[in-house]
C-alpha cells in the first residue's frame, strides 16, 4: 500500500513538472526552436497521457484495497478449513478435493479489473467455500447477480450467514454441486479447481460448452486440452499469490465458438 501511495505521488509530480515544461518550450522564437519545440511537446503529451493513466489504475486500485478490511471484518468469524470427514467424503467423491485455500483480494481484483465487465454480467465461483470471493466480486463490481455454488454444508452455511447481513442487491449461495447446479446466466465464471480431479474438469467443460457464447472462465487449473477444439481460447494467464502460494497460475478463456 505504501508503494502505491509513493507511485501515485511520484506520478502526480511527473504530470505537474510535464504541464510546467510545456509552458516554458512555448515561449521559444526561431522557427528551428519552434520545430524543437513542438516535438517536445508531442513527447510531454504521451508522457502526460502515461501519467493520467498510471494515476488512474492507482487510484482504482486504492479503492478497491480499501475494501479489504470491510470484507476482512465481514468474515472474521467464517473458516473453510474445518470441516466434518463426511463432507470431506462427500466432495472427494464428486471429483473435487476437500483441501482448502483461498484465492488473495487484490489476485481476484487484478482479473475481474481486466475483465471491464458490466451489469450483464453474471458471477459465478464453483466451490465458494465461505464466500469471500462471491462477496467480493459483488460489492466491488457491477455484475447483474454473482452466485456461489459448494457442496460443503459447513462452509455453505457460513457464506449464506454472511450474505443474510448485507443482502443488497442479486447475491445467492446454493448449497449444491457444481455439475447439477443451473448456470444457464452465467457469464463469468471462477473456479479455485487447483485440486479438481481431470475427470471433474472434463465434466465442466462439457457442461460450459452448453453455457452462453462469450462466457469467460477463470481456472486454476487449465482447461482439459480440448477446451480448443470446443471454442474455448485461452485469453489470458496470470500468476497471482494464494492463501497458500505466493504465485499461482490463474487461466483465463473465453468461449467463443457460436451455439449451433
Ligand atoms: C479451494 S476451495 C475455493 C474457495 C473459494 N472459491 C476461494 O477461492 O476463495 C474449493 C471449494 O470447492 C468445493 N467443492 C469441491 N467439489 C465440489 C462440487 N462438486 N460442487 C460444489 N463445490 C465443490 C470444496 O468444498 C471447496 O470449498
């Protein structure tokens, strides 16, 4: 945080000693300093423009750091790591694995920052744990509706008590699987499947290529290799820290291949 304060500073003084350059080349007289001059005064605009931009992505980012103690505060009681052996079962049955981790606020807001999305858009994280990401995605992004979907009664529970306290706008938690769960809306999807089984994954793809031509999924896990051939491109990779890892590959595809 204290880096961003310093970017920001350091950006702000390069605009105001850019806007007094530009000021001092006008004042120049022979036409060879003239056409000096106004080059240097194109190269100060793109700085200038370089400047405002970093402002802003800075800016936007210390707004969006502001919001992690509140979600901090909003789920100092909640723990996804401890949970009954039939649940563990439960999900190690399904395909999934009853290991816990979460994914980092500021590792979910450099995704969902580049995503650029909007009020059609629709949120979904399959296997939600306690909810934090669904609770973040809804109150700093203006998706339509964000939905968490998990299979644990444990952290379900948690999630939905989380959402009854500040249930403002569409915010769901399903206490459901993710391969009989309705994602007919969806159009973003988040997926912490670092530990999802090949067969488990295979099943989701199958069921995202019955979803919404534009769809974009975000997986730790890559996609099965025929993800290709079925319309999904990988459009962007990160690596982002973790609960458990300081950086994480993070795979980004969008589907684009037309419904038949
Ligand atoms: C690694 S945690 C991710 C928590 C959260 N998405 C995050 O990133 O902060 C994965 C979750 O998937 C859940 N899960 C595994 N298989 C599932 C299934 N078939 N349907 C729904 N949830 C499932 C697990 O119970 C676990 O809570």
């Amino acid at each position: 945080m204290i880096n961003k304060k310093w970017s920001l500073l350091i950006a702000l003084l390069s605009l105001h000693i850019g806007a007094q350059q530009t000021e001092s080349i006008k004042t120049r007289n022979s036409s060879a300093e003239k056409d000096a001059a106004d080059r240097e005064i194109a190269q100060l605009k793109r700085d200038l423009k370089v400047a405002h931009d970093q402002i802003n992505d800075l800016q936007l980012e210390l707004e969006k750091a502001q919001q992690y103690p509140l979600l901090d505060a909003i789920f100092s009681g909640a723990n996804g790591f401890l949970i009954p052996q039939e649940e563990k079962n439960s999900i190690s049955h399904r395909g999934g694995a009853p290991t816990y981790g979460e994914i980092k606020y500021p590792s979910l807001d450099a995704i969902l920052h580049d995503l650029n999305v909007d009020e059609n858009d629709v949120f979904y994280d399959l296997g939600s744990g306690v909810g934090k990401t669904v609770m973040q995605a809804h109150l700093n992004y203006p998706f339509q509706k964000t939905v968490g979907v998990e299979l644990a009664p444990t952290r379900h529970k948690q999630a939905e008590a989380v959402a009854d306290k500040l249930r403002n706008r569409m915010l769901e938690f399903r206490q459901e699987d993710m391969l009989t769960t309705d994602l007919s809306d969806a159009t973003v999807i988040y997926m912490c499947s670092t530990c999802f089984s090949d067969d488990l994954m295979g099943k989701l793809l199958d069921r995202f290529t019955k979803l919404k031509p534009g769809l974009v999924v975000i997986t730790l896990k890559e996609l099965p290799d025929r993800a290709k051939s079925v319309g999904f491109d990988l459009i962007k990779k990160y690596t982002l820290p973790m609960s458990w890892s300081a950086g994480n590959s993070v795979y980004v595809y969008k589907y684009t291949k037309p419904r038949k």
